[in-house]
C-alpha cells in the first residue's frame, strides 16, 4: 500500500511537471479526494475542482477548505463565467462523454488555454480486457482533429505506468486476497448452510472477479496488452489562425 501510494506521488508529480509556464488558473476535472489540487495550489495555482460524487466532494472539501470552488456535477453538465489556463483531466478523462467533454473544454478555456489529458486509452488490438474503461485511441484522434486545437505533447507512458499496475496487483494478492479469504473461511464456520448457497448463487460473478482481480500478475500483463496509457497537451488556437492553416 506504501508504494503504490508512492508511485501515485510520483504520477502527479510527473503530471503536473507537464504545465505550461505562465499558467494561473487550472480546473481539475474529476479531483478524487483532491491530493493534486491540494498540492497546485500550495505551488500557488488558483485551482477549481469539478467532482460528481457527493462522498470524494465531501474529502475535498475537508482538504482544500475554501482555497477551491469545487463544482459537484458532472463536467458535462458545468456551468460557470469562470475561464481556465489549463483545464486537467488526471485519470477521469476515461470517464467523460468525448465530443461533449472537448465541447465544454473548448468554452472554458481562456484564449491560448491548455488542455492536459494523462489516461489511459483502448489500442485497436484484437481480443478482450479483463480491465474495463478508456475511450478508443483511434476515435480520440479522430475527434479532437475536428477540433480548434494544436497539438504539444502525445507521450506513451505505458511503460512507465505499467509498474503502477504491478504494485496494485501485487497489493490485491497481498491484502485483499488473504483478507476476503478469511472473510469466506468465518462464513463457512459460522452460517455453512447460507455460505455454501452464496457461494453457488454467485459462483460465476465469483469465478469473474478471481479471474480479473486475482491471477498474479494478469493486472499488469492484460493492461500492456490492451491498453496505451498518454499524456496528452492541447494548446486552443484562434478559429481563424487553425482556418489559415488548413488551408
């Protein structure tokens, strides 16, 4: 648990080492319980969260205080005068709609804004994760091409990234695991009757999350495999400049 919370610091440090300079106002789209937020504006950023879950809004609030105005809505539904330098997406762009996410990204930043993207995306590979999210990379191209922005940064990070999946791997063996074991084993001492209906109640939903969760080392292997983790930076251009530069 130690490392992965490391590697999570390190993430973020890594992330937010991707601002541009002379950037003051950043909204962080989908802040969890608010560590990046906490830590930009302790570099002296005014930062604004958007966080659609009433229990994370709640641990935001606790951390920031009033240094943020935290929008408790989806970012599609977002509706503010306010304009940003940067608009951050930190491992919830997975979880927005795409044209109405880049639609509102576009509103909301200030001319010459930045749109930072660090996700991970679907590759356009045959077979079946056993990880669910990410948007297509293929579609991700394709639609943000349609839209008023020059591309700075695409980095693959997969790599990088990858280690990050082996530590949560590693922790579901060596905490979760053993803990649900001893959780079936009190079941079965105490109710076997009710434990042995459950378990053949559940017996597939059961066998799905041992394959996903639980088979050393297939967190990591499938996440290679099936999924290309990015670092994206979007500069917004003037419709008329990217006009001229079409054609």
């Amino acid at each position: 648990i130690t490392n992965l919370r490391i590697a999570q610091e390190k993430y973020a440090t890594f992330v937010i080492s991707h601002i541009p300079d002379g950037v003051k106002t950043i909204l962080d789209v989908g802040c969890g319980t608010g560590e990046i937020a906490k830590t930009l504006i302790d570099m002296g950023y005014q930062v604004d969260c958007v966080s659609p879950s009433p229990f994370l809004s709640k641990q935001v609030h606790e951390l920031l205080g009033d240094a943020s105005h935290i929008f408790e809505c989806y970012y599609e539904q977002l509706q503010t005068e306010n304009r940003y330098d940067v608009i951050l997406f930190s491992e919830s762009f997975q979880y927005v709609d795409l044209q109405k996410a880049l639609d509102t990204t576009i509103g909301f930043l200030t001319k010459g804004g930045h749109l930072l993207v660090s996700d991970f995306f679907q590759k356009d590979v045959e077979g079946k994760s056993v990880m669910g999210g990410g948007h297509k990379l293929t579609k991700f191209y394709d639609l943000i091409a349609q839209y008023p922005f020059e591309l700075v940064k695409d980095l693959d990070i997969t790599e990088e990234t990858a280690p990050t999946t082996e530590i949560y791997d590693d922790a579901l063996q060596k905490a979760v695991h053993p803990v649900l074991d001893l959780v079936f084993e009190f079941l079965n001492d105490r109710y076997p009757v009710a434990s042995k209906f459950l378990r053949w109640k559940y017996k597939k939903q059961m066998n799905k999350i041992n394959e996903k969760y639980f088979s050393a080392g297939r967190i990591s292997e499938d996440f290679r495999g099936f999924k290309s983790y990015r670092l994206f930076l979007y500069k917004k251009v003037d419709l008329k400049k990217a006009w001229q530069h079409d054609f």
